[in-house]
C-alpha cells in the first residue's frame, strides 16, 4: 500500500468547514483512498472512500486531486463530537495501514 | 444491527496467564481482522480470516498468539503466556465482503501485570 502523509495534529472551530488533507504520492492506480477516524477509546469508524472521483455522503466530502498525489477530507459544519484522529488510508485490498493519523480537535 | 461484538471490554491480568479474547461480527460478513494498538505501534493488523479460513496472519507478533475462527460469527484471539508487552487495546473488526468497509468492535482493553 502506498505511503500517506497528513499533518500530526489541526484546530478548527465549531460550525466551520474542517479541511484535512493528505498526501499520497506514490499511490497506485488501483488504489483507493480511504478515511477512518477514531474518537478517543473507540473503534475506528469508516467515513468514505474513493478512487478517481469526488465523493460525498452525509458525514463528508473526499476531493481527490486529478493527479490522485492527494487529497482532502472535508467536514462541511465540525461539530464538538467530530473531535478524533483521523486516518487516511491508501489500500487495495484487504490491509488498512493506519499511520499516525491527524488529530482533530473542534473548539466551541 | 448490534455491530461487532467484542468481549471482555477489560481485562486485567498477570503475566504468564492465558488471555481469550472474543468478537462476534456482523452478521453476513465474510472477513473477519484482528488489530492491536498500542502508543508505540499505532494500529496493527494481526489476522484476516475470509470465510472462516485464516488468509494472513503475517502480523501476528509470535507463536504466543494464536486466532481462530470456528464459525462464521465467532472468533477468538488467544495469548497464552501473556506479557506486560501484550498489552494493549484489541480490535476485531468484520467486512462484508471485499473492498467493502471494515467495521470496527468496541476493542478489548487488555493488561497484563
């Protein structure tokens, strides 16, 4: 799987569009980008995934650049309990390599 | 849904026992993973089981540690003797099948004294 890079640690204020980016030069083709995150104590929780193309549900957006180099997890209104470390993942197949992760931290 | 199940959420122990940890996945999901982690390591995977059979078990740090899934929703993972390094917060997590999202239990919180 390839290498991801995210910033160790991010602010953001309640209300606000939480931005996370990631950086994964070395991705492969069939690789998809895939984000997790963990909210103190518990199990991580999948958030989305995507290939190519731009995606979202009801929790967030994916913006994957056209080079697939990177990409941005973005939380549209970051509520307190959005606080976590948040995982980006590249993957193939079964293995989900977690890094270090960015810790997210929503101030009111 | 119920989610994955995991059991005992906490055990405390002393070095040199024998330690079963249990999960229960999803029902209708074929693969089942095994995770540690600590502070040091971060989150690691352990085992996959596909259908029951186990597929990798390259994380498995050593011969202490053995998994096994006798059915299709129950697993356990056993160490046995334990070590204060074994300890750590456990995760079983179920996928339905692949490529599919991995579903995370609660995780065991382990201690070994």
């Amino acid at each position: 799987d390839a290498k991801t890079t995210q910033p160790p640690s991010m602010d953001c204020a309640e209300g606000r569009a939480a931005n996370l980016p990631c950086n994964h030069s070395t991705i492969s083709g069939n690789e998809y980008v895939y984000w997790y995150r963990q909210i103190h104590s518990q199990g991580p929780q999948y958030i989305i995934h995507g290939l190519k193309n731009n995606e979202t549900n009801e929790m967030a957006s994916l913006i994957i650049t056209e080079d697939r180099k990177s990409s941005t997890l973005i939380l549209p209104h970051a509520t307190l309990r959005d606080t976590a470390v948040y995982y980006c993942i590249a993957s193939n197949d079964y293995k989900l390599s977690f890094g270090a992760g960015t810790t997210v931290t929503v101030r009111a | 849904d119920a989610g994955v199940i995991q059991s005992p959420r906490h055990e405390v122990t002393e070095m040199g026992q024998e330690v079963t940890l249990r999960c229960k996945p999803i029902s209708g999901h074929n693969s089942l993973f095994w995770y540690r982690q600590t502070m040091m390591r971060g989150l690691e995977l352990l085992i996959y089981f596909n259908n029951n059979v186990p597929i990798d078990d390259s994380g498995m740090p050593e011969d202490r540690f053995s998994a096994k899934m006798p059915n299709a929703s129950f697993s356990t993972l056993k160490i046995q003797p334990s070590e204060p390094r074994d300890s750590a917060v456990y995760f079983c997590a179920s996928q339905k099948g692949p490529g599919e999202t991995q579903y995370f239990g609660p995780g065991t919180r382990l201690l070994v004294l």
